[in-house]
C-alpha cells in the first residue's frame, strides 16, 4: 500500500521524468505539443492544451501552440487569430504572469465580460469551462503560459498540477528554444530568398520582369495578395501608375489617376523611412478605389506601405495589400527595409528604360515630321503633316491652328484636323471655321506673349468667367483640357497651336510646334510671294496702259487766269490726303489735273491707279475695284486684286464717277468711311491706305438732285473740288497749246512742221470748241499729218470753208483729201514717184502701194502742179 501511496506520489514525477526526457528530443512546435498531448492524455483526461508565448519588451502575448485537438483549428479566423498579438493585461494572462504555481480558472468568470480576450470567448462556446494555468518561467522571467482546457472534470486529478509545475521549466526551454530555433532558420531561408529576389532586381528592366521579380521573390517572403507600384511625381496632381499586380479596369485606372486617396495615403508616411501598416478601415473614406474596395468575395482590408526613394524628387510607393487584417508584422516591415534599396532601384531602371524607349521613340516621330515639314508647300501638306504625327501621338487627340491675319489684331482658323471638322458639323457650328476673333481676348495675347506651352482645365476658365472663344469652342467639342502652344519664327508671332489634350506632352509639342512654325512662315512666305507676284503683273499691266497715255498727259500748258486759279487749288489740296471731285467738260484736262496732283504729293513715289467707272457694265465694276477671289463667281478661275487694293498707298483716281451705279456707290461709300472692304466671295477685310480723286463731266450735285447720285457719297467725294474751265472760256491759252501739240506731233511727221500761220491761229481761236483741248490736239495732230509746208496753214475745223490755200478740201471725203494730199508730195517732189527722194520714200510707202493709191485716186503726171 505504502509502496502503491508511494507509486501513487511518484507518478507525477515519474510523469514529470519522463516528459523532461522527450521534451530534449523535440525542437520545434508540431513535435512538441503532440509529444506534450499524447503524453499527459495516457495518464490524463482533459479536452486540449493551448500555450502562449510572451514577450515581456512589448507587453504582449501571442498564441504558440494549439494541440491539434484543438477545435479552434476549425475557425475561419484561426489562421488570424494565431498571428495576433495581444496585451499582457489581459484576464487570466495578467495572473499567470504573477503566479508561482499552476492555478486553475473558471472560463464563466470572465465569459460574460465586455473585452474578454478572443480566445477565452471561443473556449468557453466549445463548451471549456475550466483550465490549468501554468506560467513557464526561466528564472523569474515567464516565457510562456500554458492552459489545459477541461469540460467537467477535475482540473487536480490525479496530480496534473504537479506535472505542470514539475515541468513548467523545461517546458519554458522547449517554448525559448523551438522559438530561437525557428527564428534561425526563418533567418536563413528569408536571407536566401532575399538575395535571390535582389538578384532578380538587379536585372530588371521592364514592368514585367519587375512584376515577376515581385510575384516571385517577394511572395515567397511575405504573405500578400496584390501589389501596386506608383511614382509620385512633385507637383502632379495624381500619381503615376507603375504597376499594378491586378487587372484593373480602364475606369479603375482613371479612378486612380484622378483621387486624392493614393495621395492621402502617400502624404501619411512621406517623411518615415519605415515601412506603414494600415487597415483600410481606418481611413476616413467612403470612396476607397475599387482594387481596394471589394472585388467579387475578396475585400482589401490592410496594406503595408513603403516610401521608396526616386530620382529628381520624384518618389516610389510600394503598396502590398492584403485581403486579412492583422497579416502583416514586425518581421515583414523589417524585411521591405531591408530590400528596399533595390526594389527602388529596380523601379528607377524600368522607369529610366521605359524614358529611354519614350525618347528614342519622339526622336523618330519627330525626325520623320520634320522630313514631312520639309516637303510642306501649302496649307493642305501642312494639315496633312501633322494629322499623321498627331496620329503618333497620344497627347494630340485633335488641333486647330489659328493663324494672325495681316492687320496683326485679329485670328482666323487656319488649319483643322478631321475630328474638329466632323464635330463643328455635328454642333452645327461650321460658320466658327471662317470667323474672325479678335487677338486681344484675354487668353491669345498671352500665349503670345511667351514661348512655352500652357495648359488650360477648360471648365475651371469657364467658372472662372475668364474663358475666351477658344475655351468655348474646345469645350463645345467635349474636351476637358487644352494646351496652347505659340508659332513663331524670329520673334515674328504666326499663331497659336491649339491642342485638345488629356494627358499633353508639353515638350513634345513644343517641338512640334517649332517645326510647325518654320513650316507656315514658309508656307505664308509663299502667298506673300504669290500675292506680290500678282500685285506686279496686275501693276505691270496697268503701267504698260499708263505708259501709253503718259507722253500725252506729261504737261499741263496754259497761263490764263483760269488755269491760274486751277493750279492754286491743285497746289493747297495735293499735299493733304483729301479727296478731290475734278469736274469739268469733256477734254478740258481733268485727268491731266488729277495726275498733277498725284505728283505733286507725298505719294508721288507709288502708283495712280485710274479707273474708268463709265467704261465698265456693272457686274464687272466691282471685281475691279474689289478684286475677287478664286471661286467667287463663275470663271473666277484664279484670286485677283482689285483696282483698291493697287492703289495702297497711292491713289485712286475715279475718272466719269457720275457714271457708277447706285448699288456699287454703297461700296464704294463704306471704303471711303472705314477704308476697309472685302474682295468679292472673300470673308477676310482688307484695310487700305488710298488717296482718292474723282471727275465727272457732268454736274454732279444735279445727279444727286435727280436721285442718281447718293447725297452721302457726294459730300465724302465733294471734299475739295475744282472746276475745269472749257477752252472756249480760256481762249489765251489756245496759241500756247496749239504749239505744244504741233511740237508734239510733228516729231513723227516726215519733216518738222514749226509754225501756225497768223491766219490759221485766227481760225483756231475763233473755233468754239465744244471737244475742248483734246480736240484742238486731234485737230492739231492730223492738221500735221496733212500739211505739206513747215507752216501750218491750213487746219480742218468742222465748219471752216477753206484754209488759205487755194482749192478747197471736202472734209467729209477722206479720199480726196489723201488725193490732194498726194498730189502734193508729188509736186514736192517734182512728180518722181520711187527712188531716192521720190514721193514713196517721204510718204513711207512702196512705190508699189503708191502707184497702184494713184492709180485708184486717178493721179497722173498731169495732175502734179508744175
Ligand atoms: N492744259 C492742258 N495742257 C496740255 N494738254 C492738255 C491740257 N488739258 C488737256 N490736255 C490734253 O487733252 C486730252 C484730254 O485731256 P483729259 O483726258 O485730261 O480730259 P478729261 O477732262 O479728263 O476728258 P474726259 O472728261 O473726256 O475724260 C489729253 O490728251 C490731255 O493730255
């Protein structure tokens, strides 16, 4: 019996022994607690063991064994709830940590209270109601906690209190030991795996070997499920998305680019080297994005979040998202410190490669757009040009370039794409291609105020009501955001680039539009050439005219008191830019008068460009003052200027402007008054800088009195006028000019005929005169042509009977008055016919022509006056 009491008092040591034994082969924790479980259940009746692990610098516990009896291995949480670490001052936990001895609890106590500890509520539902607390003690210092849990039966049977208590040290061990061991070997495994994973980084060089380094080596290390890298570019509104181990749809990526919360996220840990943990709960968000929201089952519920650094300022994130809470732990953080150097340097290189591809990839766009610029020889190359680098280019969705129009103060379109045309048509709003917009609205002068790109949110210039019709017209197109970009060449302003652009490389279209400039100063230097190229052979023509008159009109002869007055006027009107109505019969000199004053102005240097008002029928009157462009009519085959146009900076003389019909006098009323118009089937106004002279012959206020002519034009043309005096009125200057036309003529004339008999000047000034001076030249002239002396004796009025010669000649017969002519020269020369001095050779005529007129006339050698 003794021996039995003593066997009975022995077990537990016995039991104790033994365990102490096993416990020195076991080194890590499944060995352990099956050994610790299979032993005590041979001697032992209770439901499972469960020890703790406590980590005195921290103040927590956390699970370290849970014998596989345990039905807590069924819990969904239970993978959780075995990483989580929990504080010292929990029940039970926090009288362990004091105790000496194994003691038993009631899980009832501390069942119902408020914060009971996970792991007692879940016991206790299972149907535990007691344990058998040991503290695992080296030294004085607990290492661990370990509970036998019971239903019903006795905690003290049969001395299990003294086995825990006889064990409690070497079971201290075995918990520190298997810890240290499995820390080492944790240790050594991770670093083999680190230094694979850096291996791998170092080769990386696109997002997808980097994707497969992360997935690889980094799954392996640290339990995750997706994982984002993202550039966070300074002063960028939204991050720059690197890389994403999920499948994010188009509208999820834009989600990314456009919300604050990847920033929030970033702002959070920017300053700390340390790698974050965050539960996705704790951000005051009711928008996370959707990969971090739910997707299908899966919710992302905690992210660990590294700061890596980049290059120019720019940083690197590494988000790895985990769908659990509590997944990620001391050890985790440690180690993304540890290999965050290379993964940062692995994200500079795929973002320094993916730069290099972006840069080689501009310089062949922008090497073949300057091939094609070279090409460029009008608006349609230039149009053409860019439409296909544009097409290279996700930053150029649609362009416009509006071009500065000659007065330097206002724009028109100048080159469209495709896109713009369409979507002007489906708005209804093509006549805004034509429109002219003014270059002071706000927003142009100051693109061309400077030499970079700038960027417009469209609705926000809206809002702000500083908006100009070029905001307008994007936004009606539906683009949220523009650059504007300003062409010029030399310091000489062309236009503005305007690009409708979501995400815009400003550095690429700025040296696109560098190309684009050199192109349109050339193309605008061409039409420059063409237009002047025109202008010359429009004045050239004009000149070959001009020329043709100008011997006749090179000299204003007279000295009467009349003329004297005429040229006063002239001399007070012809330095001021005043238009001058020259009125006065037919012939009395009123063109002669306006080129007068043309070349005694400041304008002498540039043309005077004269138009006939009477000569032309109506359609075709104002084409030539307006000019017209290609197309504006049926054969309107080519662009011309008009007569206006001629005249810059000249002047335009007007001559029979009692003759223009009423509906070209409104024309000609508003160039007069804004000195601008419009070329016929043209939308761009032309401004011009043109001095007016105008003669009728009629008397223009009766015009305007009978309602032929517009009172409002007469009064702008009416200015300054001069009355022309007729000859009749004047007849002291008719001596003077009977010699200047007989000098004039007479030059071509066989021999110089010099002087007017006194009878025939009689004539002459007796003559009324009703064709005034032009008909005195006509006269003087063919007077010249008939006269066979170096006299002048015999002129051909209308109603003068004879000359003072003998015989006379019937004016109406043309051929008796070339008979005598003939007769005359014949006898002149003494009846020889051909030959030297001979009457062919002074009349320029073949003696063939000769003999064959005399036959015809009936001259023979019998007729000559001997
Ligand atoms: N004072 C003058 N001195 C010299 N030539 C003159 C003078 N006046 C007129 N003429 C000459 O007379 C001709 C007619 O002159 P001009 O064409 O200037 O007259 P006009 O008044 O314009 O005629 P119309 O009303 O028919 O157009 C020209 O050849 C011109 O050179």
């Amino acid at each position: 019996m003794q021996k039995s009491i003593n066997n009975e008092q022995d077990r537990p040591k016995q039991i104790a022994a033994e365990l102490r034994l096993r416990i020195e082969d076991v080194h890590e924790r499944a060995g352990l607690i099956k050994m610790l479980t299979d032993l005590l259940k041979t001697h032992f009746n209770f439901n499972g063991i469960f020890i703790q692990s406590v980590d005195p610098h921290t103040g927590t516990y956390y699970p370290f064994l849970i014998d596989h009896h345990s039905k807590a291995r069924d819990l969904n949480e239970f993978k959780a709830l075995s990483n989580t670490r929990a504080s010292l001052q929990d029940p039970i936990v926090c009288d362990a940590m004091k105790a000496k001895h194994s003691f038993v609890v009631a899980l009832k106590d501390f069942a119902s209270m408020a914060a009971v500890p996970y792991w007692i509520k879940i016991n206790f539902e299972y149907g535990i109601r007691k344990g058998l607390v040991t503290p695992l003690r080296i030294k004085d210092e607990v290492v661990g906690v370990c509970y036998i849990w019971f239903d019903n039966q006795d905690p003290f049977q049969e001395g299990l209190a003294d086995v825990m208590d006889a064990i409690s040290l070497d079971l201290g061990f075995a918990v520190s030991n298997t810890m240290i061991n499995e820390m080492l070997t944790r240790r050594e495994w991770s670093n083999e795996l680190l230094f694979a994973f850096s291996r791998d980084l170092a080769e990386v060089k696109t997002r997808e070997d980097l994707s497969r380094a992360v997935t690889d080596g980094l799954k392996k290390l640290i339990t995750f499920n997706d994982f984002f890298i993202i550039e966070l570019v300074p002063d960028e509104a939204h991050p720059n998305f690197i890389f994403s181990s999920l499948l994010l749809e188009a509208a999820e990526l834009q989600w990314l680019y456009t919300n604050s919360f990847i920033k929030d996220l970033f702002r959070e840990t920017a300053d700390l080297n340390m790698p974050l943990i965050f539960q996705l709960s704790d951000f005051e968000t009711t928008d996370p994005p959707l990969c971090f929201g739910s997707r299908g089952n899966e919710k992302s519920e905690e992210l660990l979040l590294k700061i890596l650094p980049g290059s120019s300022g720019s940083q690197f994130g590494l988000i790895l998202v985990s769908n659990k809470t509590n997944v990620f732990d001391l050890s985790d953080r440690a180690l993304i410190l540890r290999i965050s150097g290379h993964l940062a340097t692995a994200v500079s290189n795929v973002v320094m490669h993916e730069e290099l591809a972006r840069r080689e990839k501009d310089k062949e766009i922008l090497l073949a757009f300057s091939h094609d610029i070279a090409s460029v020889r009008n608006k349609d190359d230039l149009r053409k040009a860019i439409e296909k680098v544009s097409g290279q280019l996700s930053s150029i969705a649609r362009f416009v370039i509006r071009g500065i129009n000659d007065d330097q103060e206002t724009m028109t379109i100048y080159i469209y794409d495709d896109k713009v045309k369409k979507g002007v048509e489906e708005n209804g709003q093509q006549f805004i291609l034509n429109k002219v917009f003014p270059l002071n609205d706000g927003i142009s002068e100051v693109v061309l105020a400077g030499n970079e790109t700038m960027v417009f949110e469209l609705q926000e210039w809206i809002d702000a009501g500083k908006a100009s019709s070029c905001i307008h017209f994007w936004r009606g197109l539906g683009a949220q955001k523009c650059v504007a970009t300003p062409l010029k060449t030399g310091g000489r302003n062309l236009g503005i680039f305007w690009v409708d652009s979501e995400y815009p490389d400003v550095k690429m279209i700025g040296s696109i539009c560098a190309q684009i400039s050199i192109a349109m100063s050339n193309i605008l230097a061409n039409e420059e050439l063409l237009k002047f190229k025109q202008r010359l052979e429009v004045e050239n023509e004009y000149l070959q005219e001009q020329i043709r008159q100008i011997y006749n009109s090179s000299e204003i002869i007279g000295t009467s008191s009349a003329m004297q007055e005429v040229y006063q006027l002239m001399s007070l009107v012809a330095n001021s830019n005043a238009s001058v109505l020259i009125q006065g019969e037919t012939g009395t000199g009123k063109e002669l008068i306006a080129r007068g004053i043309h070349e005694s102005s400041q304008r002498k240097n540039q043309i005077m460009v004269k138009v006939n008002c009477a000569a032309m029928p109506l359609n075709l009157i104002e084409s030539e003052l307006f000019g017209y462009e290609k197309g504006a009519f049926t054969g309107a085959y080519e662009k011309r200027i008009g007569k206006f146009e001629l005249a810059h900076r000249g002047t335009l003389f007007l001559d029979e402007i009692g003759e223009l019909p009423l509906e070209v006098q409104v024309k000609l009323l508003r160039v007069l008054q804004e000195r601008e118009f419009e070329r016929l089937g043209g939308k761009v106004t032309i401004k011009v800088d043109v001095r007016i002279i105008t003669a009728t012959n009629r008397d223009l206020k009766k015009e305007v009195d009978a309602g032929r002519f517009r009172s409002d034009l007469y009064y702008r043309l009416n200015v300054f006028p001069i009355q022309l005096p007729p000859l009749r009125e004047r007849r002291e200057d008719i001596p003077y000019l009977a010699h200047f036309f007989l000098g004039r003529y007479s030059k071509n004339h066989s021999f110089k005929v010099t002087g007017i008999s006194a009878g025939t000047m009689n004539e002459l000034k007796a003559y009324s005169w009703p064709g005034n001076v032009r008909e005195l030249e006509h006269m003087i002239e063919r007077s010249v042509l008939l006269s066979t002396t170096k006299n002048l004796t015999k002129v051909y009025l209308p109603d003068s009977k004879a000359g003072d010669c003998a015989g006379s000649v019937d004016m109406n017969n043309l051929e008796s008055v070339e008979r005598q002519h003939i007769i005359e020269i014949l006898t002149r020369c003494n009846g020889k016919v051909s030959g030297k001095g001979g009457a062919a050779e002074l009349l320029r005529l073949p003696s063939s022509t000769l003999n064959s007129k005399m036959k015809k006339l009936g001259i023979t050698k019998s007729s000559v006056v001997k």
